[in-house]
C-alpha cells in the first residue's frame, strides 16, 4: 500500500495526532517542543505545509496553532536513535541528484499504418508518469487532447492541482491528466525562500527540461514545429495517445526525498509507466539510493520504470541507475545534423555543430583570437548560440589553435548548413557523453540495457526560460532541441507504454526483454554502432543490448521474465541484512534464502561473468518464456563466443509445446587454455531462433587486470 495508505490505518495513541508512525522510508517522530500538542508523521510530500517543520531526515512535527514553523535540522545522534526506533524502516540522508539531459518517430520507424503504433492504439489507455522539473503547457500543441481522445482510464486515480501560477482547470484536459510537486526535501536543504525566488511553487515547468522529456514520451502531434527553422516538421511523441501525469520533483537539482515521495504518488495514482531522467552522479547501495527503492516498489506494482543511464561518459563505470528493475537507457545519434562548418584562411573546413539563428557571416573571412576552450572531446555538443558560433570536437580544436599560433593575422568564418539529413555519416552512433559500463555496483547485471535517440532531439519547451537558458537571452520558443540520456529514456518510455498497451499480460520485466533481445546493433551502412568517443565499434557497455527496434519487439517470441520475489532472491544474494532489506520487503529475511542462488542466475536477458583466479568457469542459468504464436515452437543458439572463451549451452534445444510454455538452460563461460586475450573485457552474444524470431543476449566477460597484463 502507499504511504499515505499506511498512515490511515495506522493506530493512534488518545489525546494525540498520529503520535505513532507506520513503518515508512524516512519517516517518524520527532522530539516534542513546548507547546506542543502532540507528534505526527506523514509521509513525504503529504505533510500539511502550515503545520510542519523540515528537515532533510523528513521528520514531522505538529505545534499548537502551526503559526511559526520551525527549522531544526538533526544531529547524527538524532538521526541513530531514529534509525532504532522499531517503527522506522531506515534513516536516509537526502542527497540531490541530478537531471540527465520531427525526425525521431520515422527513425524508430513508428508508422500510423503499420506495426506497434496501431497495433497498440497509440496507447491510448496508458498513463506514463513522468517525474522531472514539472511541465509547460500554456500553448504548446504537445499536451492539447485530440478531440477523438476517450476519457482517460478509470484505473488512473490522479489528478492536477491548483496553485495561483498554475490553473488546474484550464491547464489540464484528456491528455495531462495528472500534474503535482514535491519540493519538502528541497526546501529543507535549499530553504524554502531561496526555492520560491528562482522556481514556480507549482507543477508549472520554468526549467524546460520537464516539458521537453514529457512531450518526448507522449507528445501529440505538432505540425510546423522547429527551432527557428532547425528540424522543421511535425513534432509527436514516442506514444501519442498516451497520457501524461507530471510529478514535480525538481528544483535545480532533485532532493531524493522528493523523488521518493513522487514515486509513492504516482504508484497510487495508478500510472503504467514511469519516466525518470535523473540520477545520482555515481550508482549508490540499492537501500541507500531512493530512485532505486521507489522504483522497486512501482516495479513491484506492475509499472515499466525507465531510467537515463547518466551523461558522464564516456569514463569507464560511469553508468548510474544500475539496478535490475529498471529499464536503463543510453543516448544515440539519428540521421540528422545541424552542421556549421569553420572555414580557417588557408582553406582547411572543419565541421561543428551550431543552431545560431541569427544573420549569417558571409563569405568575408574575420580575424580569428583563442578564447579558451569549452569541453567537448569526441562529440561536439550542439547549442542555441546566440552569436554565431561553431562547437567543434577537442582534435579540430588543436589544429585551429595549431593554425593561430602560426599564422601573423589568422582569419576564418562559419558557414551555417542548417538541417541536414543523410546516410553520412551512418546512423545511430552512440554518443560520446552516454555513461558506459560496466557497473562497479553489480558486475553481473550488464548495463545499461539498451540505446535509443538522445541527440539533437526536437520537443516542447517551456515559455518561462530562454533555450539557451542565459540570463540575457530574451528569446522564447515553442520547441527546442536538447541532447542527453534525459531525451533517449523517455522515448523508450513512450516505446513501453505502445508494448503495455499491446501486450497488457506482459510484466516489466518481460516488456524490458522484449526491447532488449529485438534490439539491433548495426548502423545504417551495415557496420557494429560506431562509438563517437573513439571512432571504433562500441561495446555493451555502451550501447547495452542495442538499439530499441519499437515493432520488433511487440513480437520477441521469448522472454525473460521476472517479478519481485526474483528481485529480492537477487538482493539477498548480495548479502543484505534485514534492516538493509526492509525498505524493499519488512518480511524477507535473507538468512532463509542464502544459497539458492547467485547474483548473476538473476533472469535477465544479458549475461555478465568476472573472471578472477579462482574463477576460470563460470556457469549462469535461465528461464525463458514462449510468447510467440507457435506453442510448439523450437529454438536453437547460435553461439558468438568472446575472445579467450568457451562457451557452452545445456540444453543444445529448447522445445515448447501448448503444456510447457517456459524452458530453463544453463550457460558455462570457461577460460581458453591457448591464446593470450590483451583486453579487460571481452565481448559476444548468444542467440536463440526459431527460424522466425531471433532473440539474442549480449555476452560481456572481465578479465582480471593482473592476468591480463601478464598476457
């Protein structure tokens, strides 16, 4: 049940307000204060706003006539007494996580008249969830309702509310039909004036990100829309006739409490899916990362969680989100660019990347001066530059300060392209600054999960702030254009609502096997996805199990599937202790389950094996599941072994029939005894077809970097 379920029922103590408190996250009494007329605790985000103190351990407190707040942040001894106390799950201490920040629809190859987008109804009676900066929709096409829009599902229990800056009434209708802020945890670390003066006390977006990632994931269709004519078309989201919920979580950066407290609403909301492109910049204990509770306890409820991979790429282990449950997504080009090329004085061309709006320079060369350098490495970040400007990569860089410091009077221009389209160069590419794997937290769960456009994307934007977001650009648009694994993950999203709709038997977990085992993972000109960083083919730990394929996946013909008694077998074999499960599960207790099985025999649709020296074989086993048309389907693997290993599989055939719709096999990676292997990691994939479905699981193998050096 949700928090505030749990709060009504549990008991009270006479002559007092809910003086005991239910065994919630980060919830509980407090030390009384004179005057007081007694104690309550209410979940985060429920608190009466004139009635409460904050604090960052979101602790609560009810004074006689709630006139004066106060503001008494606890001590670490505070904090221990409170982590004892039987009614208290866990003391978390809030920490701010971070914001992960048309042509998209044909390049995932959504037709109106073909494939998942009609089989599914466009979703029509799905709601996704999205939690972010709130959203933006004063005359933005993307959150106006078609008329031929049904009433929203009767299973969805949300709704908007009203502030003064925020018109419930007018503002949402049959497509936003949920819209709501979080902001205790902010304000306990920022201080709620110092929220209130920058930001909307409100669901109402004055960031941008928000209403971008929202319209991206369920958008309706936009005609005429561009960025001053940079990818012009028509704008529409991954799933147009879903519905969207927004929960406010962030305020320049987002309190994991508030983030928690959004989960906890949208699960009693009743939204399908959840969209989160936020995250902490390193991937935290599962009990200590509050993205990753609330996201099990949605998951556990039926509810598909995407999550952005992270954009700190492309560093080795940099991926975040990295829990099994979620759906985590990395970033990748589509066949559109918007190049400005630098043309230097002795005739070198180098190619960046601009959307200036302004007048363009002309063929007259300018003289050319070094104002310093701004980060790009491998992948030139496209931006609304106000003047013309070019962002070039950091190995263009070096050659134009090469040409400056030998030339007497260097000159160059920009010549602006504006939109292009095209095979060259091939598409997608994973991009430079998506988080890689693997995952120094779980080495066995292979991350992320798959790829998906994040780059240059065209969606809503809010009218409270510039695209460029500076101070002194007075510019504001309908749309902007924003790359990050914020952008890829809510089109993924989207993707999950169209597969909840068209296979509403299917769990999380069987929908994130569907995207992952159909994922493709070669580009357009036939060669493995390039990666931007280094020019050369990518790896798992880039692009996961591939690019999403949105139509073959409504079609997989197995999957691996897994629920939360899976989930929790997976935590314990981590070796959590009850007081460290009981934010997930109050009940479990692992010492019962300890042996059953490893963290990598969870049933997921990749493989990750650790060589170390006493580990030269290494065997994993799985379920799949038939969901093919063919009850007596039999599938057969096709085996791509990773350098310096053997790989076995038993049974050497899995056969279905109308009685036995699940097989289990098991997976051996042993050492080679010849052949030297000069990489910490090494690559392949198992496959298994039935003639007509292909579904294929990435193999990622780490070597130990002793062996490897010795080799």
């Amino acid at each position: 049940p949700s928090l505030a379920r749990q709060m009504r029922r549990w008991p009270r103590r006479r002559g007092s307000r809910r003086t005991a408190c239910p065994p919630t996250l980060c919830t509980s009494r407090r030390r009384m204060r004179p005057g007081c007329r007694g104690a309550a605790c209410w979940p985060p985000g429920h608190t009466p706003p004139s009635c409460a103190t904050t604090s960052p351990w979101r602790c609560r407190a009810r004074r006689r006539g709630c006139s004066t707040p106060t503001r008494t942040p606890p001590r670490a001894s505070r904090a221990s007494r409170l982590a004892s106390s039987g009614s208290v799950l866990a003391v978390v201490p809030d920490a701010m996580q971070e914001l992960h920040t048309t042509l998209t629809p044909s390049f995932l190859r959504l037709s109106e008249s073909s494939g998942l987008l009609p089989a599914s109804n466009d979703a029509v009676d799905v709601v996704i969830g999205v939690i972010d900066t709130g959203v933006y929709p004063l005359g933005r096409a993307s959150f106006a309702a078609d008329p031929s829009l049904p009433p929203p599902p009767r299973t969805f229990r949300g709704g908007c509310v009203s502030t003064p800056e925020f018109n419930a009434s007018a503002y949402c209708n049959g497509k936003l039909v949920g819209a709501k802020f979080f902001r205790k945890g902010h304000e306990a670390a920022r201080g709620r004036r110092a929220v209130g003066e920058t930001v909307s006390m409100s669901p109402l977006d004055t960031e941008g990100h928000g209403t971008h990632i929202a319209s991206t994931a369920a958008g309706s269709a936009g005609p005429d829309a561009s960025f001053y004519g940079y990818g012009e078309g028509r704008a529409v989201g991954a799933a147009p006739g879903a519905r969207i919920a927004v929960y406010k979580a962030c305020w320049q950066g987002c309190a994991s409490s508030d983030v928690l407290a959004a989960f906890d609403e949208a699960i009693a909301d009743g939204v399908d899916v959840i969209s989160a492109s936020l995250g902490t910049r390193k991937a935290r204990k599962f009990y200590k990362d509050t993205t990753a509770v609330g996201a099990f306890h949605a998951v556990s409820k039926g509810i598909v969680v995407s999550a952005s991979a992270g954009n700190s790429g492309p560093v080795e282990s940099t991926v975040v989100n990295v829990a099994p449950w979620f759906l985590t997504v990395g970033a990748s080009t589509i066949n559109r660019q918007f190049p400005a090329v630098v043309v230097l004085g002795n005739g070198e061309t180098f190619t960046g990347t601009s959307l200036y709006t302004g007048k363009p320079l002309g063929a007259t060369k300018l003289p050319l001066v070094y104002g310093g350098n701004e980060a790009q490495g491998g992948q030139a970040r496209t931006s609304a530059h106000i003047l013309p400007a070019s962002a070039v990569t950091f190995a263009a860089a070096e050659k134009i300060k090469k040409y400056l410091s030998t030339q007497a009077y260097p000159v160059a221009t920009i010549v602006f392209h504006g939109t292009v389209v095209g095979r060259s160069p091939p598409s997608p590419r994973m991009a430079s600054f998506s988080s890689r794997g693997p995952s120094r937290l779980v080495p066995e769960i292979l991350k992320p999960d798959v790829t998906a456009p994040g780059v240059d994307i065209l969606a809503a934007w809010t009218g409270a702030v510039s695209p460029s977001l500076l101070d002194g650009d007075m510019r504001r648009v309908q749309y902007n254009i924003m790359s990050g694994t914020s952008i890829s993950c809510p089109l993924v999203s989207g993707i999950a609502a169209l597969l909840r709709q068209a296979r509403p038997k299917w769990s999380p977990a069987a929908i994130k096997s569907a995207l992952m085992t159909t994922a493709y993972n070669v580009d357009s000109a036939g060669a493995v996805v390039e990666d931007m960083s280094t020019g050369k083919a990518s790896t798992p730990f880039a692009r996961g199990a591939g690019h999403v394929d949105p139509n073959r996946a409504a079609d997989p013909g197995l999957v691996y599937d897994a629920g939360t008694e899976d989930y929790i077998t997976f935590l314990c074999a981590l070796g959590y202790t009850t007081e460290q499960m009981a934010v997930f599960s109050a009940a479990t207790n692992c010492s019962t389950r300890l042996g059953t099985a490893a963290a990598g025999d969870l049933n997921y649709p990749a493989f990750s094996a650790l060589f170390g020296p006493d580990k030269r074989a290494i065997t994993q086993r799985r379920v799949v599941k038939n969901v093919g048309s063919n009850a007596r389907a039999t599938y057969r693997p096709k085996i791509t072994s990773p350098a310096g290993v053997h790989v076995t599989v038993k049974p050497r055939r899995l056969q279905f029939s109308a009685t036995q719709g699940t097989q289990e096999y098991a997976i051996t990676f042993a050492q080679r005894t010849f052949g030297n292997v000069t990489e910490k990691h090494t690559f392949g994939s198992i496959e298994w077809s039935d003639g007509k479905h292909s579904v294929t699981s990435p193999i990622a193998i780490t070597w130990p970097t002793s062996q490897v050096a010795e080799m």
